[in-house]
C-alpha cells in the first residue's frame, strides 16, 4: 500500500500519481512543484544552509549553545472506546526536543492507559518511543528529516522568488 507524499496518509483508493510521487487529494498535490523543486536543490547550497541553520538559535528558546535538528515525540490519549495517537516533529534545539519528549512520556503515561483495546496497546509503544529518543546520544551529523526541511525551505524561496518576478513584455 502507497501512502501520499505530502502528508503520509495511507491511499487505499484513487489519489493522484504525479511523476514519481502519490496524493491522497488534491489539496496535497498542490504541494508537488515544491516537492520537485526541493529534489533538486544543489548539494553546496544544502549543505551551507543546512550548517548555517543547525548553528542558529533555537527557534523555541532562543538560545545558541546546541544544534538544531527536528526532534520527534510520540502522544497518546484515551476515553474509553477512543484512543487517539500522533507524532510530532519540533525543529529546535536538543534541550528543548527532550523536554517535550519527557512531557509527552508524562502525558502518556497518564492519558493513554484508559482505552481498549487500543490505549493499551498504544501507550508502552509511545513510551518507549519517547524513551529511547531521550536516552538517543545527540548525532553530530544533521539528520535526514531535517535535510528535508530546509531543501522545501530553500525551493519555496525559489519558487517566491520566480513567482514575483514581472513577465516579460
Ligand atoms: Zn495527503
Ligand atoms: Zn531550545
């Protein structure tokens, strides 16, 4: 089974196929020029700004002393019949990435218990999720998600860029 590149939805039915790339709905294949774009983003500029932004403040507390990377933490919660579950990615620095990690650990282990079947059976995955990303040594190398970022970042000032610029005559 396929699932939309823009916001990994699985497609059970339909979609749309662009290139290489799959859409659940046409909202999403809105994004596809930026996508094709990002693709094809040059190595050296990637990798200067890729630098520039990991040795920037943090966006969350505004401090200069860590990376910054996308840090992931892992929610669940339930009523009863309704569990709900999600993951979030915060682009900030290590510090900031671990508090949420330890407050959705938190969050988890009081809300995500009171459903069944799926509470149950959710809640020790999330956990471990935020666990093992707590206890996760901080990588010298910038991570992929995070590549990925800033190439969209990079290809939407292109495509500002081209789309301001006044036809010609
Ligand atoms: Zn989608
Ligand atoms: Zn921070």
């Amino acid at each position: 089974m396929s699932s939309c590149d823009q916001c990994g939805k699985s497609i059970l039915f339909g979609g749309q196929r662009l290139d290489q790339r799959r859409y659940c709905s046409a909202a999403c294949a809105r994004i596809h020029p930026l996508l094709e774009m990002a693709d094809r983003v040059p190595v050296d500029i990637l990798q200067r700004q890729v630098s520039e932004w990991r040795q920037s403040a943090c966006p969350k507390c505004k401090r200069r002393d860590g990376a910054i990377d996308v840090h992931e933490h892992h929610r669940v919660h339930s009523l009863v019949l309704m569990t709900q579950w999600s993951t979030r990615r915060n682009v900030c620095c290590r510090r900031c990435g671990r508090r949420e990690q330890l407050l959705s650990t938190l969050y988890c282990a009081t809300l995500g218990w009171w459903g069944f079947p799926w509470g149950l059976l959710v809640t020790p995955v999330q956990i471990v999720r935020n666990v093992a990303a707590l206890c996760r040594r901080e990588a010298d190398r910038p991570s992929a998600a995070f590549e990925q970022i800033v190439r969209r970042q990079i290809a939407r000032h292109y495509l500002d860029a081209q789309a301001t610029v006044p036809a010609s005559p």
